[in-house]
C-alpha cells in the first residue's frame, strides 16, 4: 500500500474526529442555553409512566428495615432450619464441662537422686550426677545405659521425664544443691551430705550462738549502741518495734529481691535507708545487699519477715550483707528472752 496514501488517510480520520467532537460539543452548548438539559420534575416521569393508563394505583410502601433477631435467624440457620444456640450459651455449656485432670508428676526423690555436684564459678562447667531410682514410676525397663545421667544447667532429663507431666529440668545448679523444673514448678534436692546423708547446706545452717550479753547489763540498753568490736547490741526500743511482728520494721525497710543475671541465690537489696531510721542504726546505707542471717539466706522480704518471726529470741544474730561488691559482716547482740 503507498505510504502516502496511508498518510492522508489518517489525516482525513484525524480531522473528520475533530470536526465531530466540535460539533458535539456546540451542540451541547447550544443545547444548555435553550435550557434543554434542565431537570424534570418528579410529576412529568409519574405522568409519562401512567400516560398509557386510565387508573394510577395507589400503594403503601412496607418496613424498609427488621428486628435484628429476625436478620440473626437468617444468618445462623442451619440448612434443615434450624436455628443453633448463641454462642454466650454455647461458651456457658462448655465453662460447665469439667475438663479432665491432668496427671501429676511424682515427688521428684521416687524418680531420681543427685549423686555427685561439681560446681564452678563459671556455670558451663557446673555439672550434675543424676541417677534414676531403680522403680521409677514411668520409666521402661529397657533403658539401663541411660539410668545414669550427667547434666548441665539447662538441660532436660531424658525421656520419658522431659515431657507432661514431668517437664524434667535443671534450672540452677548450686554449691551444694540443685534446683530443678518438675512438673508445674520447681524443687530443689541435694545429695547426700555428711556420713549420714541427712546434712544440710552450709548456707541453710544456723550456727550456734557463743556470745551472750545479757549478763554485762543490769537492765537492757534502751538505746541502740554499737560496740567497740564492731558489733551492735539492739536497744529495748527497737525490740519493741520488733515484737509487733515486723510491722514497723517493713515501714522503715524498704528492699527489693534480686536474682544475680549469671544465675546464683536471690538476695535483698535496700532500695531507700533514711537517716534515723532502724538499718541507719545498725550501719545500713541505700544499695547495701543483704545475703544471709543466721546462715539462712534473706532471697525476699516476705521470706525475710517469716525467719524473724520463727526464730525472736536468737541472742545473736550474724548478718552477712554485701556494698560495692564487698562482702562484710555485722553482728547484732540481742538479750536471749
């Protein structure tokens, strides 16, 4: 085809679209200034609707809207009809059904014994000697290779221990115990300490009181004093704080418990010691890190409270507490009745 002719083809296209979209677009002008493009009123389309009727009939117009209990009707009908219960009734049904107990884990000494701990400053050379009791509950016949165990802090029992409801796991492996995850919590058991087994911890064990005051004062110091040793003898004034059950003493101590980040025993720590108060009197300052009483270890206040109640008349008492990663000791002298 001759590329001129195509040309003048395309031209004549182009210009015949323009002259009708002109003529279109007067024509649309024209036409809006003889208002021909004005909206009709509602009547002309009623009478243009019933032109060819001799009767208009009247109607009512029905409820554009229902209940809502009607629209939910159709919503959770069933294919057959019928309707299923809400779902509040069907959540009270299933909050009526009890659900089946889970099965309990065993105590923790029918199962296994501890019997060797090596513990090391640094906890991924801390290690654990466990052994499982020759008829644990749960544990197959077949598995004695794997009856004795050797772990580190973190890992979990061999199985069947370390699934529902055991949930067997070393959480912390202390000097001299170790705290294990059984079941829903956790137990601490230790191995068998002294020639008879029955030892306990060093830091669990009170030692025996050597020095006893009362015998120096005609009449109990009203007043707080520290002596030239070091030590302090309790006045009667705060004993009496004391005696109410350790009421005024929480008022004035105010402590936090901590857990060390590298694992180890919880410890309290004072959080606010204001001058005059009762641990201002004893040498106590903001910061300072309580560690142990009488050999038992202060981990929370309420553990705290709970000692000093069951042991009120210690004529000593030997507090082991920490400043500025310095260990120290204070020994507080208090009359023995």
């Amino acid at each position: 085809m001759n590329i001129r002719r195509l040309k003048s083809l395309l031209w004549f296209t182009v210009v015949l679209a323009l002259a009708l979209a002109g003529y279109t677009f007067w024509d649309i002008f024209q036409g809006k200034k003889a208002q021909r493009y004005e909206a009709k009123d509602p009547q002309y389309f009623e009478d243009l609707l019933f032109s060819e009727h001799d009767d208009r009939r009247t109607y009512q117009m029905g409820p554009t809207s229902y209940a809502e209990a009607d629209y939910e009707q159709i919503w959770l009908a069933r294919v057959d009809g019928s309707v299923p219960p809400r779902p509040e009734e069907e959540l009270q049904r299933n909050q009526q059904r009890k659900e089946p107990e889970k099965p309990k884990a065993p105590p923790i000494d029918s199962v296994l014994e501890v019997g060797m701990l090596v513990w090391s400053v640094d906890p991924l050379n801390r290690l654990v000697a466990v052994e499982y009791v020759q008829d644990a509950p749960g544990l197959p016949a077949d598995v004695s290779k794997l009856r004795r165990l050797h772990l580190t802090e973190g890992e979990p029992l061999k199985s069947p221990y370390d699934r529902e409801p055991y949930n067997g796991r070393v959480v912390r492996i202390d000097p001299q115990e170790v705290v294990f995850h059984w079941g829903e919590g956790e137990v601490t058991v230790s191995p068998g300490l002294d020639s008879a087994g029955d030892g306990m911890p060093v830091d669990r064990v009170t030692f025996a009181t050597t020095v006893d005051l009362s015998a120096e004062f005609d009449s109990w110091p009203e007043q707080t004093t520290r002596r030239d040793d070091g030590s302090f003898v309790v006045g009667s004034q705060d004993l009496e704080q004391f005696a109410g059950g350790g009421e005024a003493l929480q008022q004035q101590l105010r402590a936090r418990s901590i857990t060390p980040t590298g694992g180890g025993r919880s410890f309290l720590e004072l959080t606010e010691v204001e001058p005059g108060s009762m641990p201002s009197r004893f040498g106590f300052q903001t910061g300072d890190r309580i560690l142990s009483v009488n050999g038992h270890p202060m981990s929370s206040m309420a553990e705290a409270i709970a000692w000093g109640k069951a042991h009120p008349n210690e004529p000593q008492y030997t507090v082991v507490w920490e400043r500025a990663g310095k260990q120290q000791t204070t020994i507080v002298h208090a009359p023995s009745s």
